[in-house]
C-alpha cells in the first residue's frame, strides 16, 4: 500500500536541524577519539510526551537508543561514534497508542496503532504522535555534527458529520471505516497494514446532525487500484438504535470523498454522509469452491442448499441455490439483516431438507455428500471471495478395486464382486459435521457378470470398474465370485472377507484401493521315497520359542485370498456405477 500524502507534513523533510557547531579541520582528535566523531542532537519535545531517539549506522552493532522524560522540553544527546554515516529517528514513545517496531534498522522502523486484545476494531488516535527523523548524517574523524531535531504530529485528523434527516435515532451512533492505516514504515512513509477504524458519533441534535473526530495515521488503497477512478475500497458503517428499539444500519462507500479529501492536502479529511430516509436491501453474494478432487469436482449449475442462521453453528433455515465454479446463485436472492447483524451459513450438497440442523440421505454407494464451511457475513463485512469462500469438502470414503491372481491360467473371470456394510442412511448434523450412519443398506454392486461370462483378468491383474462411496470409519467385507472354467456351477464363491483400513477406519475426503489378492495352489508333485533315518543325536535343550506371528487366512476353496488397503487418487467422474444388490 503506498501513503498519498496521507500523513500529516512529510517527516523526514519536517525534522529542522540546525547546524551549530563548526568543525575545525585543523583540531586533532584526543587519543581517546581517534577515528571517531562527535555526533550532538537536541530535542526539542514540543507536547510534553515520553520521546524515543535512535541512531542507526555504519559504526554501531545495534542501534543507539536514548529517551527524553515528558516533562522537559528539551533534551540532548551527546556522543563520540566511529566516523561513517548515521541516520537519527525521534518518534513518540506511548504503548497506549502505538508502538514503535522493526527499531533493528532505519529503514524498517514502523508506527503501528495498538488494536486492543480480541478486537478486530482500530481505535482513533486520541494523542499525537510525533515523529523526526534525519537520514545521511555524516561524521568525521575529530569533527562535530549538531543538529536539532523537533518532531511534528504525524497523524491525518478524519472529521465525519451525519446528517440523518426523517430518523428518529435513540442515543449515539457506531461507525466503523475500511481501508485505514494500522502501520506506516516510518523512512520511506509507506503504508504497510490497514485495518477498520471504529468511531462513536453523539445523538444527533434538534437539526438531526452530529459529528466526531478521529486521529489516524492515513488512508490505504490497494496498490492495483487507482484512487482517483476506483470505489468499493472504503466502506463507512452506521449502526443505532431507533426510538422503537430496533437496531439499524446503513452502508455507504466513501472512497471518492476521502481521495478529494486527501487531494486537497489539508491535515483535517472531511466527510459528510447523509442517511436516507428508506435504506435499500443489500443482497447477499456467495463465492464457492472445491477442496478436493472427486465425484464432483467442479460446480456447473449444480443446486446446492445453504443452511442460515444467526448464531454459530445454529441453522434454523435452507436456502436454495446453484453453484458454479466460483460462485452461488441464491434462488429468490437473499440480504443481509438490516440491523448490522451476522448471518451465518454453511453449505451442503445434495438438496435436501433440512430438519433442526440437520440432513438426510439415502445411500446407494454412489452418493458424493458434500459439506462447506462455516462463514458469516454482515452488511459491514460482506462475503468474500477470498476470505470467506464457503469452501466444500466431501464426507464419505471413496473406494476402487483391483483384484490380483497368482497361480492360475488366464481363463479365470470375476463373476461379481459386492460390499458389505454400507450404511442404508446417513444423518448430516450441519453443526457439529458429525456423520450419523444408520441401517444397513444391503451388499453394494461393486461388479456384476453382465452376461459375458464376467470380467477377464488379463496377465494376473484387473482393475474393476465403478467405484463404492461409504460413511467414514465403516466396518466393511466383501463378497466374491469367480469363474474357473466356463461353468456357473464350478464358480468359487468367496464370503465376508473383511476390509481392514487400520486404526480408525477409512476417513471422510479420502480415497482408498482396495486389493484382492488370490493366490491358486500349484498342483504338487509326487515327493520321493524318504532316505532311512540316521540315529538321531542327542537333543539340545529347547530354545524358548517366539510368539508366533498372527497366521495368515486359511485357504477357502483351495485358494489363498487377501485384502489389502491403501490410500490413493480420488476417481472422479459423474456416476460411480454402483447399485443395490437384492442378492442374498
């Protein structure tokens, strides 16, 4: 952010220094100066505050501090420094209003308004804050440079006057102010941070006017936009309360009238707003995204529903809405509560209805759920692109297949291959995010023979197309039949091979592939006839024996099978191909 002569009087040309000392090219230093020169600054304070003097350059492994007491009104500092180039700063030193930071260096010096804890509002600046400094001060070796150094206010004073015609306002008026400087770098006087200025305005008197003052230390605008054409930067708030108790707000944007304020190169901005007597809706505007990549992984005219409430976490209405790549339109369109409130919101995919805050789906397998997070917004701080997306995620497990088989001809075929375990319904708390899975759905269709014979398996490997989505943390096995030999009554079934994804269970937003591993037995060879037996010596002592590890599943119809999991890619695409099994 750049200043635009916001602040009041440039300082580093507003530091009046005066040369008093002569040097005496033919005086030699005492050996105790040798290379050395003396550097004599006198600071002169002129509003009796606590000031802080540091002196930067080549001969000093850190900066030279000194500080002058509030109750004198001047002040010197006396000392001898290696000879090379110094640069002075005197700024105020109160941290009950600003502090001083980044004094490592001169050019990294910056005055930052103290914002109080837990508050995202800025304070006025109530007291001044002074600032003098002086870059390129050169000392020689034996030489003296004296100057003097009296800061000057820095601050900008922004009057605000209300004129609230037809209003019938009960007590004080909020007012908050976008785009206004939190910090400025002190050498180079660039706006660095900006925040939102708050300011109290008194009951409005019998000609329905009032006004206030507010210290700052200027305005910021975006470096891409040019003040003098652009709007939409500086947004002004009102809130009160009506003689009939209820509260109200009314938003204007006052960016043109702070740039011709600040044009003018006054060291009071003015503005003047004027509340009218009907205060038009302000429509709220959604933005949106995808956090991962799955099912649907883009919006293009998708309906969505938006849960609304006004406390967090506490929906008590469903709005209705169509999602594209970057943004919701709201079907009718909403607004933001006319009295400055926060709406807060939270999306959900599919449509559904909602019912105390929470939703109902059907699962087949092939169901993406998606959920948004939590934003709120008000006519003050509307939704926002970049901070306040309501971003998605996906809430159940994504699960592909792959079978591998060792041992055996590529005659073999997988004849089908079903999930069990998946949930018949699962109940969304939009509040809490929490996935209550209820019933049992049934086997899933991973694959079904559509008629061919089933699926070939080609040099040991397949990969099973579709894919099965189910709630987190489900306990899982599967179902599978292979065909041997052409013949249905020859298949292998294979029944309740469990799904083991580790501590915990799959995880919602991600993706797994589920592995199936047969292995065939070879046909074993006739073992020849055994040798005769030499005597046997005697035996050792046993070793106590190991614990043995955890056997691996026995053989079912003669063939070794194994599932294994393992995290992966989310597949996406529009269907995942699954549907309800009636089997048995």
């Amino acid at each position: 952010m750049r200043l635009n002569n916001l602040v009041a009087k440039p300082f580093l040309l507003a530091a009046a220094f005066v040369l008093l000392a002569a040097c005496h090219d033919d005086d030699k230093p005492e050996p105790e100066h040798e290379g050395e020169g003396q550097l004599i600054v006198t600071v002169e304070n002129p509003g009796a505050q606590v000031l802080a003097l540091r002196i930067f350059g080549d001969g000093l492994t850190e900066p030279l501090e000194s500080r002058f007491d509030a109750a004198n009104a001047t002040g010197k500092l006396d000392k001898w420094l290696p000879a090379g180039q110094y640069d002075a700063l005197l700024t105020t030193d109160d941290p009950e209003a600003v502090t001083i930071d980044g004094t490592n260096g001169f050019a990294t010096a910056t005055a930052t308004v103290r914002v109080p804890e837990g508050s995202t509002i800025m304070p006025a600046l109530d007291t001044p804050v002074y600032v003098a400094s002086r870059s390129g001060i050169s000392l020689a070796e034996g030489k003296t440079n004296e100057l003097t150094l009296k800061p000057e206010d820095i601050r900008k004073i922004l009057r605000l006057t209300v004129t609230a015609p037809g209003r019938q306002i009960a007590g004080s008026l909020d007012a908050t102010l976008q785009g206004i400087a939190k910090a400025v770098n002190l050498a180079t006087e660039e706006i660095t941070t900006s925040a939102t200025l708050g300011m109290l305005l008194p009951t409005p008197d019998a000609q329905k006017v009032c006004s206030t003052t507010a210290g700052i230390l200027g305005v910021a605008w975006p470096e891409d936009v040019d003040p003098g054409t652009s709007s939409d930067t500086h947004l002004l708030t009102l809130s009160w309360q009506g003689t009939d108790g209820k509260k109200q707000t009314y938003s204007e944007d006052v960016s043109s009238q702070l740039y011709r304020a600040t044009e003018a190169d006054t060291d009071t901005l003015d503005l003047a707003i004027t509340i009218p007597e009907e205060i038009a809706k302000v429509a709220i505007h959604l933005y949106t995204g995808i956090r991962t990549r799955a099912i649907v992984d883009v919006f293009d005219g998708t309906p969505v529903n938006i849960a609304a409430g006004n406390t967090a976490g506490q929906y008590s209405d469903s709005w209705e809405g169509e999602a594209t790549d970057n943004e919701i339109i709201l079907s009718p369109e909403r607004y933001y509560p006319v009295d400055g409130s926060s709406v807060y919101l939270r999306g959900y995919y599919p449509a559904a209805p909602l019912n105390n805050g929470k939703v109902e789906y059907i699962l087949t397998g092939q169901e993406d759920l998606m959920l948004s997070v939590e934003q709120n917004g008000s006519i003050a701080e509307q939704f926002d692109a970049v901070k306040t997306p309501l971003t998605y995620r996906h809430l159940l497990s994504q699960l592909n297949f792959t079978l591998k088989l060792k041992g055996s001809t590529d005659s073999y075929r997988i004849r089908s291959v079903h999930i069990n375990g998946l949930a018949s319904t699962a109940i969304v708390d939009l509040g809490s995010e929490a996935i209550e899975p209820v019933g049992n759905a049934g086997p899933i269709v991973v694959y079904t023979d559509p008629g061919t014979g089933g699926f070939p398996i080609t040099n040991g490997t397949v990969t099973l197309p579709g894919y099965v989505l189910v709630q987190p943390e489900a306990t899982l096995t599967l179902d599978l039949v292979l065909n041997v030999d052409g013949n249905p009554a020859n298949d292998k079934t294979f029944k309740d091979l469990p799904v083991k994804f580790g501590t915990g269970g799959s995880e919602s937003g991600s993706a797994y592939e589920v592995e199936i591993s047969l292995e065939v037995p070879d046909t074993p060879d006739i073992p020849d006839e055994p040798d005769n037996p030499d005597t046997p010596d005697e035996p050792d002592n046993p070793d106590i024996p190991d614990v043995p590890d955890t056997p691996d599943p026995e053989p079912e119809n003669n063939i070794k099978v194994t599932v294994t999991v393992k995290v992966t890619d989310w597949n996406p695409g529009d269907q995942g191909g699954v549907t309800v099994d009636p089997y048995k």
